[in-house]
C-alpha cells in the first residue's frame, strides 16, 4: 500500500505472548497525519491505563486471541 503525504497508518504486530508493537507508515512524516499516528503510537506503547482499556474493549485472552 502506497500512502499519499497526507495519510498516515498504523501498523501493530501482536507476537505468540501478546505483546503488540507499534510502527508508523506515512507519506510525510512530518505532516499532521504522520505526527498524529506518531502521538497515537506513543500513548499506545507508554501509557499503561489506555493498553488496559484498548484491551478490555476487544476482550483479548491470555494468548493473543480475540474471544
């Protein structure tokens, strides 16, 4: 997938144990929609209490699936 400069995407790789990395696909990095899904991937990857409501809110098991 080609992203134009003003698209940004998400890119989250969930491992055998469960942990979820994070990378950023953008055309312009420096653009709002790059900076937007860099601030996402930081809040994602930092803060702890937000992990725990995005997990809740998928309901995801002890080994890596969706229920």
């Amino acid at each position: 997938m080609e992203l134009k400069d003003n698209q940004a995407a998400l890119i989250l790789e969930v491992d055998e144990d469960g942990g979820v990395s994070v990378n950023v696909a953008s055309g312009d990095q420096d653009g709002p929609a790059g900076a937007i899904c860099q601030a996402i991937a930081v809040k994602l990857m930092q803060d702890e209490a937000f992990q725990e409501e995005i997990m809740a809110m998928i309901e995801v098991d002890d080994g890596g699936q969706e229920q």
